[in-house]
C-alpha cells in the first residue's frame, strides 16, 4: 500500500527531522520523542499519494506533508493533557513524561513551524487549506470538551465532533496533494473537492473503527488503554447507540459511566455495547464512510497512487490498531 511512495516517504521524514530543530534543547527532545513515536504518519501519506495520483513529479508535497504531521503531532500533544492521558502509540505520553505544560508549549512550537513552514511554499491556496483546517479541529477540540460526561450527545452531534477534531486534517491533506499537483483552473477546484469528500469520508471511517476498538482491541495492538474513552467520559458512537438501544437498565448504566468518568464497569458496558449491536452499527457506518471515500476519487486516472488510496479506504476498516 505504501510501497510507491516510500522514497517520498523518506524524504518527509528527512524535512521533519531537519525542520524539527531548535536552539531549545527540551524542544528538540519532547518534539523528537513524540516524532519517533512512529505511528501510521497518515496524513502525510494522504498528500503524496493524492498529488503522485494526479502526475505531481516535483517535491513540494514533501514539505506539505511534513506540515501536515506537525499540526497532527501538535493535536496530539494538546489532546493528551486535555484528556489527562498515559499511554499513546505504546509508550508514555510526552505529558507523562515531561509534564503538561512543556507538553503544550512545544505543541504551540509544533503549530507554529508548521505555519513558517507553510509560508515558505508561497501558495495562498495552501495557507488558506491549513489555516482553515486547524481553526476547525481547534473548535472540533472545544466541542469535544463540551461533551465530555454528556450522555445525551445525539449521533449527529458525535459525527460533528469527528467532521471537525479527526476528518478535517485528513480532508486537508488530500486536498494538498491535488492543489500541488495542479493548475489553478475549473478541472483542478473539482479535483480538490473530490479529494476533500475522499479525505473526510476516510477520516471518518478511522475515527468510528478507533471507537470500536476502543471496546475491543487489545492494547498491545491499539497502543492505548483500552476503555480509556469510558474512563474521560466521552460519549462515542457505540455508547450513543447503546443509550438509544439498549434496556433501561443498559441505559442507566451507560448514564451513570458516562457523567462520572467511571471504568470500574468497563465488562459490563462492554457486554452490553456487544449484544445491543452498537459495535456492528459503529463498524457498518465506518464502512459507509470508507465506502464513500473510495466513490470520491473513481474520477482519478488508474495508476499505482490510486489503487494505493483504494486499499487505504479499505484498511481503514478491516484493521485491529
């Protein structure tokens, strides 16, 4: 799936490693611990595949795509010590290590070489693309936080939260990669709208399996606690549907778990969540959503680039991390 583009791959991972400097030694080494961390690099993916599947052949997506990770990284960073958390990718979050206000100030650092980084590509366009996206996760957190220990989030409102916290920088960054590779003309703004519709419908889908997983993973895999959803009080879709759902009793439970952040009956929900169907709905609108995303960009000639984007929309479901 990556394989076509792992030479553009390396040389992200070179910018990021270049671009990460600072004359601040604690800088460097929060930023680097948290880089090294690995993870899937996602969204970086999503501009080199989508401007390779549109004959992009420069290399002004690479510094595109190493801006992308940075405001992923920074988010991470800030969600952490929102959501009070210890374990990311396997290993301790960097505000269990080194505490939470250094872990927001080198996400701030993050933000912002993001944006010099940015400006330096000399393309409105982008700024805008960016600019726009990390305004809306910045809502997408805030409302997130509103909803934290709310049981009576309806669906809809969840799926907001998503559209904004998580679907938004994979929309941006698909959009990236198509702005990079063309003409500022009628064909290229329908490209880029299709790339959008591909990026959000597939970060969606990650989103609702990782909510799944969050049930039935194992830890080992997903590289967190599993439940730790339950323990931040956050009502994601398998609870939502368990509330509308489930016996009243269930719905109790669900309540009652949700208001005070409790894990101590993380079974029982579990087995609740398991024979109501919440877990097979959240699973089916992933599918929908993935589904959605490989319709997007049937309109892109056939190439390696865009069979690797099918597969992408594919994995996103049928995977247990």
């Amino acid at each position: 799936m990556m394989s076509p583009i792992a030479a553009d791959m390396d040389a992200v991972n070179a910018v990021i490693r270049r671009q990460l400097h600072s004359e601040v030694p604690l800088v460097n080494q929060i930023a680097e611990y948290i880089i090294s961390a690995g993870g899937k690099r996602l969204r970086p993916v999503l501009v080199l595949l989508m401007a390779r599947a549109c004959g992009y052949a420069g290399d002004k997506h690479h510094e595109l795509a190493a801006v992308i990770e940075f405001i992923h990284t920074a988010t991470l960073l800030h969600d952490d010590v929102v959501d009070e958390s210890s374990l990311r990718r396997g290993r301790q979050t960097a505000n269990a290590l080194f505490g939470n206000a250094a872990s927001v100030l080198v996400g701030d650092f993050l933000y912002s070489r993001a944006f010099q980084m940015m400006v330096a590509v000399d393309n409105a366009r982008v700024m805008q693309i960016v600019a726009d996206a990390t305004n809306v996760i910045a809502e997408g957190e805030v409302l997130q936080l509103l909803n934290m220990h709310n049981p009576d989030v309806s669906e809809e409102n969840y799926l907001q939260v998503i559209r904004s916290k998580t679907a938004k920088l994979f929309e941006a960054a698909a959009q990236l990669g198509v702005l990079i590779a063309g003409a500022d003309d009628a064909a290229t703004e329908a490209a880029i709208e299709a790339a959008g519709e591909y990026g959000r419908s597939l970060g969606t889908a990650f989103q609702l399996i990782d909510d799944v997983l969050d049930y039935s993973g194992n830890a080992s895999d997903i590289g967190k606690n599993v439940g730790d959803d339950l323990r931040e009080g956050k009502p994601t879709l398998p609870l939502i549907y368990l509330m509308s759902h489930g016996t009243p009793e269930q719905r109790e439970l669900v309540r009652s778990c949700i208001e005070n952040g409790d894990e101590q009956h993380f079974d029982e929900i579990l087995a609740a969540i398991t024979t109501s169907g919440a877990l097979d709905y959240t699973r089916q609108e992933a599918e929908k959503a993935a589904q959605r995303a490989a319709a997007a960009i049937t309109g892109l000639p056939n190439s390696q680039f865009k069979d690797s984007l099918l597969q992408l929309s594919v994995f996103a479901v049928d995977r247990n991390h």
